[in-house]
C-alpha cells in the first residue's frame, strides 16, 4: 500500500499530466493553487481522489490546505 505522500503527489501529477503541464515541478512547499495553478473544479477533483484513496479529505473536514505539505501533514495527523 501507498503512503499518504505518494497518494497526495500522485494525484497532483495526474491532474498536471491532463493540462500537459509536464514543466510544473511539484514539491512540498507547492501552493495549490499559485504554482500549480489547480482551478476549483481541478481541487474538487483532487478532494475526491483523495477521499477514494484514503478514505477521507480535508476540504470536507472543513480544512483548506494551500500547500502539498499541508495536504500530507491532515494525514499524518
């Protein structure tokens, strides 16, 4: 089984590899939004990804994380 890093990073890459978007180099310190440029519907995506993955999400936890890190970090807790 992935853990919830490679799950988190996978599923960023998925959505870049759809944009084509090869250049983009996701690290953990990536603003969601700033630097990878994810639009609403592309992090309404990626909340369900998540929660089919892992069972659960921060955006229905009521949590916005804004960067890769703070993505892991709501599942390493």
């Amino acid at each position: 089984m992935q853990d919830a890093e490679t799950i988190v990073l996978n599923a960023i890459q998925s959505l870049l590899d759809r944009r084509e978007n090869a250049g983009i180099v996701v690290g953990p310190d990536s603003n969601l939004q700033a630097d990878l440029d994810l639009d609403s519907l592309e992090l309404a995506e990626f909340s369900v990804m998540l929660e089919d993955d892992l069972g659960r999400d921060p955006y229905t936890e009521g949590i916005v994380p804004r960067t890769v890190r703070e993505v892991v970090d709501f599942y390493q807790r």
